[in-house]
C-alpha cells in the first residue's frame, strides 16, 4: 500500500475572494488552473476535475481545463471526475481525451460515470427513462474505441459505426480509463467485465461498508477471466492548520452545498451534531494534516484502495483557504500517509 496514489478531485466550485465576494465563472476556472499547478509542484498524484451544468460551478469541459493545465504542469496525471457519458457521445470523448492525452504526453486519465445530477440529460435532449440503456451502450462502445482499431457497433442511443477509424490516437495505443461507482453492485460487475479500475465515490458513512464492492470486483474480474486492476476512492474534505480551523471553515460552506442537494433529493437540512460526527467517524476528511492523513490511511486501508483522491472544495470557500488546503495535502499529508502506510506494513 505504499505505492498509494493520491489526487485532488474538484467540480470547480465559485469561490469567494477575502473580501466574501464571488469569483465569476471564468475567474473559479482560472483559479482551478492554479490550484492544480500548485498540486503539480507539490507532488500529487492525480488533479481530477467533474463535470457539472449547475450556477454553483464552473465546470462544464473537464477536458478543457485539463487541457489548460496540462500547458502549465509537468508530471500530475489529468483526470475528469466524472465525465457524464450518459449524455455525451462516446466518440467525442475519446476524442477530447486523446487530445489532451498528446497535449501532456500521456497524462490524461478518462474516469467514466453516470454523474450524481441529472441536469446534462434535458440540456443535451436526453430521456432520463433512458438513464440504464444510454449509459451500458455508451460504454460498451467507448471500450471498443480504447482498442484504436475501427470500429463496427450498433445500438439504440446512437447512429451505428462501421469500421469507423477515430482519431487522433494515443502514443501509447490506450487511453487510461476507469470507472466511477456510487455503490451499485451491478456497475461494479459491470466494471469488472470490461477490465476497467474501478473508483468508488464514499462520500458519507463509514468508508469500511465499501470493502466488500472491492471485494466483489475481484472476484468478479477472476471469474469473468479479467483483470483486477486498482480499486481507487474519493471522498470530501478539507485540511487547514488546525482541526478547529478546518471544521469551522468547511462547514458553512459544506451545509449550504449539502442543503442545496437535499432540497433537490427530500433530505433534511445538515445538523451540526451530524456534521461532526461525520468528520469524526465517517467519510469527512477535514482537520489538520496529522488528522487528515491518520484518517485516509486508515480508509484505504478498510477499502483496499490502491488510490485516494480528497474532493478538496465545498461552495464557495474563500481562494486563500483553497490554496493553503491544497499546499497542506500535498506538502504534509501525502508524505504522512506513506509514512503511516509503511509503518503498518513492517
């Protein structure tokens, strides 16, 4: 476990600026860009942006922004998190992540979703009582478009193909692609199958109730004749000084986001008493490096992970904190994690 990888996830959420007011769009893209040269120079892993159609974001193009940070980076892996394939189109996909693929020599990293919104499926003139079909034929297809050979493949949510020869290709003959899974046993199966790695998204609850989706595709894979590639998680969080500064700084933001959500989906309003009780036994990650990294070693331990990435942005935090989250998590609770790992492993 001490070759875990660890990345950074965001949705480019607006922040605000130390006088409390609201970045635009364009500036909260700007201010990704930057926050993932940061992460770049610090040594993360993984930068993994997600992709939303909503006011309180401005990320709509993962591939875009990544393409810009890859401009400005030299080693950090370019991941979406997630593309929403559902209402997307296979081909053009592979097609924007095969460019940013050559623009950072190798770099760009394909995680492929449903999305936890629904909001791409009218903007794009999708029929959400299509939401399993478009999703299991969509991907089937963009596997075949992984191989870089042209493709023959007919469907009900697109036009077919025959021998239809995309590009451009990659240097290295295969795009790096995962899957994300909220916690269905059937997409985790499904994953298996097409021998994909497999991100697991643990955003509340005990991180340990996700072991057994680990567990299940590996056996999974074993029995359908695949290859078990590595099971990653992602999860929300934020690292300040202080356990004290990083609770008090995440939460008003956290619970006007999770409020947000809830009105949409009949949840009740965050409680203080839940929240903090999430921080402390759950899967928020938010404290001082120290607590930070002791709690992520002891989930990928649980999980079985082979990657984690800290989805480091909440609503509209302030710019100055996002920085400081991103310089601690790299600078601090990267190497203490390894050191913990490590030490458990002698």
């Amino acid at each position: 476990m001490t070759d875990l990888q660890m990345g950074l996830d965001t949705f480019g959420d607006v922040p605000v600026d130390d006088a409390g007011r609201p970045l635009t769009h364009a500036a909260a893209i700007r201010q990704v860009v930057d926050e993932a040269v940061l992460a770049d120079e610090l040594g993360v892993d993984v930068i993994a942006l997600g992709e939303h159609h909503r006011p309180e974001y401005s990320i709509s193009t993962p591939e875009t922004v990544l393409a810009g940070i890859a401009a400005r980076t030299s080693r950090i892996k370019l991941a979406s998190g997630v593309t929403v394939l559902s209402s997307d189109d296979p081909v053009r996909v592979f097609q924007r992540f095969a460019t940013v693929d050559a623009l950072s020599n190798g770099r760009a990293q394909a995680i492929l979703g449903r999305g936890s919104f629904t909001e791409s499926f009218p903007l794009f003139g999708y029929e959400m009582s299509d939401y399993d079909v478009l999703f299991e034929e969509k991907l089937e297809l963009f596997v075949k478009l992984l191989d870089e050979n042209p493709v023959t493949w007919e469907g009900t949510t697109r036009a077919a193909l025959t021998d239809a020869d995309v590009f451009p290709k990659t240097e290295s003959g295969r795009l790096d692609t995962w899957v994300g899974v909220g916690g269905s046993p059937q997409s985790v199966v499904r994953t298996a199958r097409y021998g994909l790695p497999l991100m697991l998204a643990i955003i509340g609850g005990d991180p340990a109730r996700f072991a057994p989706y680990t567990d299940l595709y590996r056996r999974a894979a074993d029995q359908l004749g695949t290859v078990a590639l590595p099971v990653g998680m992602h999860s929300p969080g934020f690292v300040a000084d202080s356990d004290e500064e990083a609770k008090e700084l995440y939460y008003p933001t956290y619970k006007v986001m999770l409020d947000r959500i809830g009105a949409l989906r009949g949840w009740p309003p965050l409680r203080r008493s839940d929240y903090d009780a999430e921080v402390a036994e759950g899967s928020l990650y938010v404290g001082s490096p120290e607590t930070v990294a002791r709690k992520i070693a002891a989930a990928v331990r649980k999980v079985g992970a082979g990657r984690f990435d800290l989805v480091y942005t909440a609503g509209a935090q302030p710019v100055s904190a996002r920085l400081r989250a991103v310089e601690l998590y790299g600078a601090k609770v990267i190497p203490m994690v390894r050191d913990i790992l490590a030490d458990s492993a002698r």
